[in-house]
C-alpha cells in the first residue's frame, strides 16, 4: 500500500487596506445607527398606543365605578402626528373643529367601526385634502381641509355615559417628538368631563348628547 500523504493545510491572512478599514467602520457604524433609531421609533409608537389605551380604561373605570365629582388624573401621550377623536354616536362620520388660523378641519369618522356606539379613537396616520374658502360651519368663511384618517384605533364607549372633551380640538400633537397631556377626568351624571392642565373648567350650557343626554321635563 502506498503510504498515505498528509495534505499540509495552510492559512491564509486577509489584510484589508486602510481604505477598506474605514469602509467597514462607516457601514458598521450606519447599520447601528439605524438599529437603534428603528427600535427607539417603534417602541415610542408602541408606547403612544399603550397610553392612549390605558388613558381610555381610565375613563371607562371612573364611567362604570366612580365617584360622581371626584376628579381623576391621568397621563396621555401623543407621538408625533397623531391626535385623539371623540365620536358620538349620532356624528359618527365626520368631526369639525373650528382652528384659530382661519381654518375648518372636517375629520371623517370610524364609520362602521364603532357599532353603533359612541367611539373614542387614536388617529395615527392620515390624508389631507384642502379645498377653497367658502362659507362653513364655523359661522364665516374659512379654507376646507378634509383629513382622512387611513390608520386609526378606537375603543367603543359604553352607552351607560358619554365623554364630553373640553378644547378637544387641541387634543393633537403636530410636533416632531412626543408630547404628554396631563388628563382630568369628572364625573357628572351620565357625562364624563376630559380635560387637559387641570382643573377642568365645566361649561355651563354644555352641549348635549342626542341621545345620552337626559329627556327635558315637559
């Protein structure tokens, strides 16, 4: 038998230039720079989500459980671009807000989404449509925009009472970082009063709910 040749294994060094050095460092540092800043983005929207639902459960536990004119705290934050709707029943399709720059903002609603109920919703992605000034809701005559929202959570609110947002129009947060509202929550009858920088001032001659609101006596 022939004897067996060992086969001699050799190593090979691979010697990057300094060119190719600095290549690498700039594409190690990019990829991580875009890891962390993906991760951070996805955790502030899942925290915008998370508090939006824990500022609702809040408002549903002083509805069912909670003492009549006991104010309630809590905490709601808002990432960027994105605002909270309330919707009652009866205008489910579309909310208007009259803006202080000569400005009507008609918000088309959750339609079918909410069953019939009233809905509390968290707008997080939307279109915009502007059309020309005309005589409005507002009561003169403002420019039209009519926003779309394409990626929206909401919550169905119990029929037992009805939320009543104070300035809810300024519920928004069209800023570039998060912002956090300080929410206070009274309880009156079958009204939920949600306000932003307590304490909440209650209006007088609130508007009623055309359905929620109790009957007036005859």
């Amino acid at each position: 038998m022939k004897p067996i040749k060992k086969i001699k294994k050799t190593k090979r060094a691979f010697i990057l230039s300094a060119q190719e050095l600095v290549g690498l460092a700039l594409a190690i540092i990019i990829l991580v720079t875009f890891i962390s800043c993906s991760v951070k983005y996805v955790g502030l929207l899942s925290k915008g989500q998370d508090s939006f639902d824990k500022f609702v459960s809040d408002i549903q536990t002083l509805g069912e459980t909670g003492r009549e004119g006991e104010p309630k705290t809590s905490l709601l934050i808002l990432d960027p671009g994105t605002r909270v709707l309330n919707f009652w029943s009866s205008y489910i399709n579309e909310a208007i807000f009259c803006t202080t720059d000569d400005v009507e903002e008609h918000w088309l609603g959750p339609q079918d989404k909410c069953g019939g109920n009233d809905c509390i919703c968290l707008v997080q992605e939307y279109t915009l449509e502007e059309t020309d000034t005309e005589g409005t809701f507002c009561g003169e005559e403002r420019e039209i925009k009519t926003v779309t929202p394409t990626k929206m959570r909401c919550i169905e609110i119990s029929p037992n009472y009805y939320i009543y947002g104070i300035d809810f129009n300024t519920w928004l947060n069209y800023e570039t970082r998060t912002k956090r509202f300080e929410v206070q929550m009274i309880k009156k009858g079958k009204v939920i009063y949600v306000c932003q920088n307590p304490p909440c001032t209650i209006p007088e001659k609130p508007i009623l709910h055309p359905v929620k609101s109790p009957k007036p006596q005859q």
